[in-house]
C-alpha cells in the first residue's frame, strides 16, 4: 500500500537550501529543517529532558490538552535513573490509568530530537498488535507533534497502513509502532530506546527480540505496563531472575504494587499501586467506583498491579475469589464421625490433593485439603500421601474415597487392603461433568465451608471451564500457566462420595 503522506509538502525559502543538500529530498519537504532551540540547552540530560517535555509536549489525555505535559515526580525520578543511569534495560510497572503510555511517548519525543551521535535514531513502540501500539503511545507521540508548532515545521509524518511513522529529516531519524512477531522485530537497529507498551502481555521471545535490537552503544529499552493473568510473560520471567537475584545489573527494576491479600478498600494500597493516583490519575471517585462494583480478580490485577492473581475466568464467574472466601467458616472434624474424601495425583510437574469432607451439624459440608507442591525435577511421594489416607481412617469412621486410577492404581490397591473404601473415578467427561456441575451448585448456594487455606482457595478459582457438547468440565489454561487445580478436582470428587454414600449394616447371629 502506498505511503500517505499527512501534510502537503510546502515550498521551502532559498536560505535552506544547504541543509538540503545535505539531508536529502525528506529536508526538502519539511517547513525548517534548522536546529530546533532545544540543541543550544545546557545541563543534564534528565534536565534536559524534564525542560523539552514541559514546554513542547502536549497529551490528548491531559486534563488541559492545550498545556504543555507537568511531570509527576516520580516520572522524574525514573528518567533520571533511566536516562542517567547504567542501565542497557528497564521495567516500569503500575496500576492502569497512571500515565505510563503518555511517559512512554514523551521519552520517544526527546529521543528523536536529542541527538544524533549514534547515527539516526531509530524507536520503536512495540506492542501485542499494532492497532495496540499506534491506539495507546504512537497516537499520543502523533498529537505531540502536530499540536507544537517547533516540532510539526520539522518533521513528516506518514500514515500508510503499516508503515505508520514520524520523521525528523534533519537527524534522518523516526518513530514507528510494531507488533510484538519476534521475527521482524530481529531486524531492528534501535537507538537511543525501544519501548514495549504493556509488558504483562509480552512475550519472552518478543522481549529478547528487541534486546537484540540493541546494536548501537547506549541503546536502551525499556518495558511498561501492569501484570497480567497470563505467567508465561518476559514480566514473570524478569520478575523470577530479579526474586533469585540473578537479574544482571544492567536491568533497572522499578514496580509499584499493592500489597497481596490487602482489603479492597484500603486506599493508602491504592497509592502504593499508583503513584499518579495523587494527581488525578485516574479520578479518585472512579477508582472507588470499580473497587466497589468490578470483580476482584479484575481491580487486583489491572489497578493494584498485583501478580499472581487467580480467578480470571474461572468456572465460578468473575467473582469466584470473593464467592469462595465468602465460605470461610472454620470447623473441626469430629473425630468417630464420618467423613469422605476424594484424590488427585500429579506426578513431576503437577500437585498432588486429598481432600476430606464432613458434615456440620447445620447440614454444609466441611472441606479440608492437604496439597502436596512438587520440587522441581521431583516426583510426589504416593507413600505419603497413602500414609496420610490411611492416618485419616483411624480418626474418623472413613467413607469412601474416590480416585482417578491413572497414577493411584497401586496405593489404592495397598489401601484397600487396610479396609479402606476405594473407589474408581475415572476423570472423563461421562463421569466429571455431573460431579462438577453438582459441586458448582453446592458452592452457589454456599452448602460448602473451608478453613483459611490460601493455596485451597487458589485452586479452586484457578479451575476455567473447558466446555464439552453442552455441559463442560474443568480444567486449567495451559497456555497461560495460571497455577494448579488439583484441590478442586478432588473436593468434587470427594464431595459426590458423600451424595453416594452406602448405607452399612451390620449382621448379628445369635
């Protein structure tokens, strides 16, 4: 598709016609292709940057778009790291609705015009699709330009549909969106910074893409945006090198989050998330708002920036974390009395659950969980987790026990020697789908309680709903590596042994 040019090209004054020379035909057809005031500025370059940010940039998402941008001060702080600083990458992340993307585009403005001592700049705005790029920074860096008469004389701007980008002839320089394919992001040559928008939904292989854009000395780029529900993300890996404290000492590490399991209504969390919620950015009243009305799994990730959320799309709705803990009412089985349960294995990669069930005296059944977490390369031990069935049937008077024969064949077979009830529930979508849809119910109608057990929790609201023919099953999101089920997968199991339990009787002969 053909190129479109934004503005028509003008006739220049005969005094330009030595920079044009040297430029090439693109000065030709910029207003001034002079030295912007900016190159006489002394200083430093965070100075610098804080100066032409302040008196040339303008946002459409600024309160007064007719003002040029006010940093907040700890944008200032992060340029100051980031532009000063020995650092080749960085990760900025914050609630939504602080100002990140107009931070982003700001930093790519001042890098077009700052200098030219590497060569050309060349900058990148990546993002998951272009239409994301060009909507949430390139738009901003558009109306930046075109609303400040010093930068628009200087620069052409194209809008061709993928190949959408800003120039300044002078520097033979130029702003682009890209869309996060790893593959045509190899061929980048990006100087003085890249940008990936939204870093929660990027990637591993994107993020190493664009490091590997990095060929000039000084190159920088840096990743913003909030957690997402997706792990299997450059932020998550980047966050487990910073945990172990492997992260090389290039990388610059700024992340604002509210504090894990902090109540909602907390509004000082709220700050710590978001430290433009100060200034306006988002409303206040808004904010308050979507904390009283949106599902929890949605403002913990999105306005508190919390990782490791869970609940998002789960089988129990958008509310599932709030319908679970709505159950919490701690209880002691009584011993002699019965109780039923129901088993899940995993073996390397997988947990493994046993999960018992007793009834109350107000007719709900109690849910307890024993989860057993595999280390990495290790296998569950399935003699531990028979001891723990088998230590169980002389507390109790021990019902049935439903399990999936797939990795539990032989202990179960061990256990049934002892006079435990075993019984066989083979996990397909015959025999899990009326398990599942009746524990749905029983939790809806809260028929359910539990003890404060986090990890119990976690795998309950991680389990989606994988649909089959008209009723579905559940199962976990593979591709988003959102965490475990298995606890779920045996309160249903244990919950349908106490629906199915036998009646016993005894025969006395005398």
């Amino acid at each position: 598709m053909a190129v479109k040019q934004i503005e028509r090209p003008v006739r220049l004054d005969r005094r330009w016609k030595h920079h044009d020379d040297a430029l090439g035909n693109a000065a030709k057809r910029v207003e001034d292709p002079s030295p912007g005031p900016w190159e006489k500025w002394r200083g430093s370059r965070v100075a610098r940057f804080v100066r032409f940010t302040e008196k040339y940039l303008r946002s459409p998402k600024s309160a007064d778009m007719s003002r040029p941008l006010k940093l907040m001060p700890w944008q200032k702080e992060f340029a100051e790291a980031f532009l000063e600083g020995d650092y080749s990458e960085a990760i900025l992340g914050m609630g939504r609705g602080g100002g990140k993307s107009t931070f982003l585009a700001a930093l790519a403005m001042f890098g077009l015009f700052e200098s030219n001592t590497q060569g050309a700049p060349s900058i990148p705005i990546v993002a998951k699709t272009l239409g994301q790029a060009k909507d949430s920074v390139f738009s901003q860096i558009e109306y930046m330009r075109a609303s400040e008469p010093e930068l628009k004389r200087r620069t052409l701007a194209f809008s061709g549909f993928g190949s959408e980008r800003i120039e300044y002839p002078r520097f033979q320089g130029s702003i682009f969106p890209k869309a996060q394919d790893p593959g045509p992001l190899l061929g980048l040559n990006l100087w003085p910074y890249g940008f990936i928008d939204e870093i929660g939904e990027c990637s591993p292989q994107t993020w190493n893409a664009v490091k590997m854009g990095r060929k000039r000395p000084g190159a920088r780029i840096l990743g913003a945006g909030t957690w997402g529900p997706d792990r299997d993300t450059a932020l998550y890996d980047l966050r487990a090198l910073v945990r172990d404290g492997l992260a090389p000492k290039t990388l610059l590490w700024q992340m604002y989050s509210g504090a894990e399991n902090a109540p909602l209504t907390d509004e000082e969390n709220w700050h710590a998330a978001n430290p433009s919620l100060r200034y306006g950015y988002p409303n206040l009243e808004l904010v308050r708002n979507e904390f009283a009305s949106s599902p929890e799994a949605l403002v913990r990730t999105f306005r508190l920036n919390e990782p490791d959320v869970t609940g998002h799309d789960s089988w129990l709705g958008p509310d599932a974390r709030v319908r679970w803990n709505a159950l919490f009412d701690p209880y002691d089985f009584e011993k002699g009395k019965p109780v039923y349960g129901g088993v899940d294995i995993g073996r390397i990669r997988d947990c493994s659950a046993v999960i018992f069930v007793q009834e109350r005296p107000d007719g709900r059944l109690h849910a307890k969980a024993r989860i057993w977490v595999p280390k990495p390369q290790d296998e569950v031990d399935l003699l531990a987790v028979s001891a723990y069935i088998q230590e169980a049937s002389f507390l109790y008077d021990l019902g049935e026990v439903g399990y999936d024969p797939r990795f539990f064949e032989l202990e179960a077979a061990r256990l049934r020697l002892a006079r435990i009830a075993m019984t066989e529930i083979s996990q397909t979508p015959e025999t899990m789908t009326p398990i599942v849809a009746a524990l749905r119910k029983r939790i809806f109608k809260e028929g359910l309680s539990h003890d404060d057990d986090k990890l119990f929790g976690d795998h309950v609201v991680n389990a989606v709903a994988r649909p089959i023919g008209r009723s579905y099953m559940l199962d976990k999101d593979k591709s988003a590596s959102r965490g475990h089920i298995d606890a779920c997968i045996g309160l249903s199991i244990a919950c349908d042994r106490f629906e199915h339990r036998k009646t016993r009787t005894a025969v006395y002969v005398g």
